[in-house]
C-alpha cells in the first residue's frame, strides 16, 4: 500500500497579516457552507476530476496523514470541518495516523476543541508567531500572549497529545531579548513540535511592499536585519537542542516521534491530494493546483467543473531537482549516490565548491547542510540548482 496525504486548504481568514504572501483574506462568511460543500463534492467526484484532466491515480493508496491548512481553517465550524473528514473516509481507504487542524489561538474554545477531537483530529498546529504583543499587534494578528497560554490548556484538557507552534523569527520590533522570552514561553508550554519561520520579505505582503516603497505604516523600519534574524534562529536552535528537541528539517523540530508525518511527505516527494482552492496535489510523476480564487472555485466545483490549474508532466530534470533540495532542507540529508544511480546524474563536481566553502558537508555516505550554516541554506539551494 502507498501511503497517502490529504491537504485541505481553507483560504479564510478574521484579518490579512502584514507580512502574509498567502492566497489568503477577509471573506464574507456567507461564503464558507458553499465552500465546504464544494469541497466535500470535490472530494467524493475526485474520480472525475483525475479523468477529465488526464491524471494518473494513486494504485493502492492508504490516507494516513491529513492535513488542514490555511488561512484559519479553525474559523469553519466544526461540524463543516467533520462533514469534510467524513467525505475523505467515505472516499478514500484510511488508516488516520496524523489529522492536523490549523488553529489561531483566539479561535480556540473548550466546545470547540471538544467537537475537533470528537470529528477525528489528533494533532493542532497553532500559528502562535510571537509571545509579544508589540510583535503581534505590529503584525495585524488578532491574539496575544495571553491567548496562547489559554489556548494550550483548553486544547490539554480536550486530551490533544499533539501540538504544534509557529514563530517567526524577523517580526518587526523584534530584539534580542523579545525573542529569546518568546522561546522561553514558548519552552514552558513544551508544544510536541515547533516551526520556526525565518521572516521573508518580498513585494506580496502590505510589510514587503512598504519595504520596497519605504513607508512607516506596517513597521517596516523596525524589521530586525538579516544577521539579527539569523541570530534569533540559531538561538532558536540551541534552545530546542537543549530542551529535547530533534531538528529534522530546516524550519521544523519535533521532540521524540512527533515529527510532522505529514509535511514529511512533500520532503520525501511522496504523493500528497490537496483539496481546495489554490490546493496542490502530486501522484509521483504529476504535479496539479486548484484555482486560487475561493468564490470562483466554490462556483465551478458546485457545477460539477472539475478543471485544474498548471497541470505539468515532472519531467527527470525536475525531479533530479527536487530530490536535491526537498532532500537537503531534512537534516538527515541526502544519499547522494544513490540519487545519481537513480537519475544516472553525476552530482559530485556541482557539490564540490559547497563543500568547499563549508555549506555542506559528508556525514559518512550523505551529503548534509552544515549544522552552523542552516541559517544560510538559501545560499546552497541557489549555487546547487544553478
Ligand atoms: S492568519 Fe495566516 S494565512 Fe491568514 S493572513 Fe495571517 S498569516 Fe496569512
């Protein structure tokens, strides 16, 4: 059997963060039971949808991880979110290891968390950001600190064995010391698994453009600078080292068996059906998305269209490609050799200057990111795909 991961985009959220690049926003809630039974009719016609557009299946595949991602998905109610799990089992032959609900913390209640367990979610990844609520009012969020504290134990008493928090390195107003209290709380709270997110800049986000355009409104001048951020991850990773944590791919640290089995599988290039608007989805030799826009993707679904976006072929380049940088953002690293048997590639020469200049390194037969140099990958990924 091949084990198979369910994505679930929810593109709604209460407010549209400052530096969020996301093909996410505000949208009226009228537009959310329409939404939900577009994707439930998605799901059960999937069938459909991989023949009109010419797409291989999955053979003997097994839904083991399944995942809700967004936007908010926690701002649906749970009985949207349920309707939409039993339109997956109904569907597909599983086997739930892993079922993630994406959660702000403000949205998060005793009645609620009752209801996610009882529809079948074991896991909840809170986009908790900050421990600071400079940070997080500068950044449009709608928690604070206090929210996240609440939050935890109302989802501890709901019998969740399974959290998951986010930070961001880079938020503006972030200094030295605002971040290193974040991870003490966030160290306190002792969550089964952390991400940490070096902030990104670029022209999708209110924060990029005001960068790019050098305005005040969304505090772009108090953005820390690449070597602060930098900083704040490596004490991120030192912190979590120290704590327990295994570090397993770039951004994501998981304590002792709770690595995130799911995102585990876009790593591994292993298949993965997204469901949703602007959702991805890839069978191992093709990859597919769903349109971006919710209205105009609710609309074509509930009138039985089953159309998708940039559907493409992944040719052997690609995929050669891929295996390199999905390969390397793990830890673990990659086997190098192996990977040019597989592509009949000769990969030593264009790894060379990498290890060369320190970036990478040979931990017996695998080719790994240097430990003190992660903060840096981008650089790799750049020189190894040129
Ligand atoms: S909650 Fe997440 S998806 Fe929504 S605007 Fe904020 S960062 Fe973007």
């Amino acid at each position: 059997m091949t084990q198979l991961g369910i994505y679930v985009q929810v593109p709604f959220c209460q407010t549209k963060c400052t530096y969020c690049n996301f093909h996410t926003g505000v949208f009226s809630k009228e537009l959310y039971t329409p939404y939900v039974r577009a994707v439930c009719r998605e799901i059960t016609e999937f069938p459909l949808l991989l023949r009109e557009n010419g797409i291989a299946d999955v053979p003997d595949a097994v839904v083991d991880t399944v995942y809700f991602g967004g936007g908010t998905p926690s701002l649906l109610e749970p009985a949207s979110l349920a309707q939409i799990i039993d339109a997956i089992g109904a569907s597909f032959t599983t086997q739930f290891e892993e079922v993630t609900l994406e959660a702000d913390p403000e949205t998060v209640s005793a009645e609620k968390s009752t209801a996610w367990r009882e529809a079948g979610f074991n896991r909840i990844s809170m986009g908790v950001q900050s421990f600071n609520d400079a940070e997080l009012r500068a950044a449009g969020r709608m928690h604070r600190r206090a929210d996240v504290f609440r939050a935890t134990e109302i989802l501890r008493a709901a019998e969740f064995r399974n959290l998951s928090f986010d930070l961001i390195a880079g938020l503006p107003h972030q200094t030295d010391r605002s971040w290193e209290k974040s991870v003490e709380q966030l160290l306190q709270l002792r969550p089964e698994h952390v991400s940490i997110y070096m902030m990104e800049i670029d022209e999708g986000s209110r924060l990029g453009l005001e960068v790019l355009q050098n305005g005040e409104r969304y505090s772009a001048k108090a953005l820390p600078t690449d070597d602060a951020i930098a900083n704040y991850y490596e004490h991120g990773c030192r912190q979590l080292a120290a704590a327990g944590y295994e570090h397993y791919e770039i951004s994501n640290w998981g304590l002792p068996g709770f690595e995130s089995r799911h995102n585990l599988k876009y790593w591994r290039r292993e298949p993965y059906f997204g469901f949703g608007a602007g959702a991805h989805s890839f069978n191992g030799s093709q990859r597919w998305a769903n349109a971006h826009d919710p209205a105009a993707y609710a609309d074509s679904r509930l009138r039985g269209h089953y159309a998708v976006e940039q559907l493409e072929i992944v040719t052997q380049g690609q995929a050669l490609e891929e295996e390199l940088f999905l390969g390397l953002r793990q830890l673990a690293g990659i086997d190098l050799k192996s990977i040019e048997d597989k592509y009949g590639a000769r990969l030593r020469p264009r790894v060379q200057d990498l290890v060369a200049q320190g970036l990478v390194e040979w931990d017996g037969p695998r080719l790994r990111l240097s430990p003190e140099r992660l903060a840096v990958s981008n650089e790799v990924f750049v020189q190894l795909l040129e």
